[in-house]
C-alpha cells in the first residue's frame, strides 16, 4: 500500500435548467465519454461514484456526484472530489482537482445545450 500525505478534497455545487432526468442522462454519457469508470450508481437517489483516470505524476480522483430537484425546471448537482496526494506528487498535482470538476461541468454543460436543440 502506498503511504499518503494526504487526501485533497474540493466540493463544488452548480444548478441546472434542465430535468432531473436530462441530467442524469447526460451525466452517465459524458463520464463514459471521459472513460472515468463508475463505481456506484444509483438512480433512486441520483448518486454517482466515479474514479478519474491518473496523470503524469499524479493520482486518479474520486468523484461523488449528487443530483437532485430543486424545482420543475432546476435541478441542483454537487460533485466532492477526493485526490490522493504524497509529499512528491502534491506540487504536480496542485489544480488538477479543479481542472478534472471543471472538465466534468463543462463536458455535462455541452452534452445538455446539444440535446436541447
């Protein structure tokens, strides 16, 4: 078992226009699009654990993404990220949660503007 410095975790929370379902769609379609491999889903109460693949010199993420109405047409989603980090890897791997949270928000945000259409 590697030792560990530490466990890097970041929460970011975001609303949506579209239906609870749309988003739960999209989001199983863009982390396959990603090749992030799910762990856990479950679809009564919308949650999804997902591990990112590794980089150069740095660990792969857990992602826990939680998604739930808000109202008819807003649906909330809450992603948790947790990064392994050692002493060697915690400089290279410094940004790397925010850029795996913001690839996935962006990814969802595109799927979803193409289904609108």
């Amino acid at each position: 078992m590697k030792k560990l410095a530490y466990l890097r975790k970041k929460e970011h929370v975001v609303e949506s226009d579209y239906s609870i379902t749309k988003v739960w769609n999209g989001t199983l379609k863009v982390l396959a699009k990603l090749k992030w491999t799910i762990v856990k889903k479950d679809k009564r109460t919308y949650e999804i654990e997902t591990i990112t693949n590794s980089g150069f010199l740095s660990y792969p993420s857990k992602l826990f993404i939680k998604i739930w109405v808000v109202d008819k047409k807003t649906t909330r989603i809450k992603v948790n990220v947790e990064t392994p980090v050692t002493t060697i890897t915690s400089v290279v791997d410094f940004g790397r949660i925010d850029d795996r949270i913001e690839l996935f928000f962006e990814a969802l945000s595109i799927y979803l503007k193409k289904k609108k259409k």
